[in-house]
C-alpha cells in the first residue's frame, strides 16, 4: 500500500453482488478546483505550496512504480490545509 501524507488513503474495499466501492479517507476542503473558482485566484505563496504537495505526491508515486494518469486541480483533494492526490 502506498503511503505519503498527499496521497488520499484507501480504507477500505467493499464488494456486493454487482459493485465494488473504494472507501476513501476523508478531505472535507473539497477539490483544488472549487477552491480556485471560489476564490477567484490563489495567493502566489498558497499556489506554490499546493504545487510543492501535488508533485512531492506524484513523486512519490513514480517511485513506485505506479502513473498517475489524472493528475490535475479537479482530482486534487484537500485535506487539514494540505491537498492530496486521489
């Protein structure tokens, strides 16, 4: 299992008859995304601080061997004030 403090940790996996559910840890900032339509624009310092979290986060993931094909504000979570890769 891959862990890293911007990486969204999976919890769990529950299987029924027709479907799988992945049980996430929760991020209740919402995603990058929503965040910079809500604000309009991010302050230089925050911005470079969340791009410094997502490709310590993609980073590690490379590391791993494993691709992140989706990396973008849309799929970036946050979390205690830091953002986290889905």
């Amino acid at each position: 299992m891959i862990r890293h403090p911007n990486i969204t940790q999976l919890l769990d996996i529950l299987e029924t008859e027709n479907s799988y559910y992945l049980v996430m840890e929760l991020c209740p900032g919402g995603n990058l995304m929503h965040k910079i339509y809500e604000k309009k624009r991010l302050e230089e310092a925050e911005a470079r601080r969340y791009i410094r979290q997502l490709i310590s986060a993609v980073e590690h993931l490379h590391r791993a061997g494993v691709v992140h094909r989706n990396a973008d504000s849309a799929e970036s979570l946050i979390g205690d004030s830091t953002v986290r890769s889905k």
